[in-house]
C-alpha cells in the first residue's frame, strides 16, 4: 500500500517518526513534505495529499498539524475525499469501516505511540461495505457531486 504523509511546521517530528515505523510495517511511504520548520500553509499540503489519493498516487493519506483540525477541514475540501481527524484507535477504525475515509488527520500533540497505533488502525481496517453505510457514503458523495 502506498501511502502519502504530510504535515506542516509543527508536525515534522512526528511525521519523521510515522514515516520511519510505516517504513517498518512494509508501507511505501511518500513524503509530500513539509520539511521545514518555518511556518508554512498547511492547506497546500492537505491538497497535494487529497489530490494525490483521487489521482490514484497514493492509497491513503495521512496529514498532521498541531491539532489536526486544520489538516482535516483542508482535507475535507479535496473533492471525493473523506478526511477524519481521529485521536484514538476506535475513532481510526470507525472512520474506515463506517466512512470509507481515505484521509487521517492528526494532532501533533498527542503521544508518538499512540500515533503509531492510530496509523497502524487506519491503514490495517477495511471498509464494511455494508448497505447502509454505502448508502450514506454515497449520499456525501451525491451531495458533493451537486454544488
């Protein structure tokens, strides 16, 4: 699975760390950047990400900024994506049975372990393809096809 990884100014720590334990679970990890530490616009790389996923670049997209929220409304503005910013397991693998997000977006703050396990959830928990939570996904999508 290829999976594309971005964060602004705050996040390079942590995006760092993510990239180098992805690595190790057997993920081809593309670094979409930044990769410095001066202020930057984090919605460009929450584009480049979202955009990257719809193109078929990458499967899965994983954005980080100090709290999250940021990434995941930017993320969210990419037509076709669903982002979700999940600070906990549970929430990681809800988004992708339920929701079918192709799009994680994460806090900085929050424990590099726990971040780990976050990523390790999202990307290992397919989408149920149940009835109804296709019905709701396609009512998004629907609903994003109109305006």
């Amino acid at each position: 699975m290829r999976v594309g990884i971005a964060s602004d100014h705050t996040g390079i720590e942590v995006k760092k760390s993510l990239i180098e334990y992805l690595e190790t679970l057997g993920y081809q990890v593309i670094n979409y950047g930044t990769d410095t530490t001066n202020s930057v616009d984090y919605p460009i790389y929450a584009f480049e990400i979202g955009e990257a996923v719809i193109n078929k670049e990458i499967d899965r997209g994983i954005l980080i900024c100090r709290t999250g929220i940021g990434m995941c409304i930017a993320g969210n503005k990419v037509k076709g994506i669903r982002c979700a910013k999940a600070d906990n397991e549970n929430e990681a693998k809800y988004t992708r049975i339920d929701n079918d997000s192709q799009v994680l977006a994460l806090s900085a703050l929050n424990d590099i372990d726990r971040l780990k396990s976050i990523c390790k959830v999202f990307l290992e928990t397919e989408f149920s393809n149940e009835e109804r939570h296709l019905r709701r996904v396609d009512l998004i999508r629907d609903y994003e096809n109109e305006y």
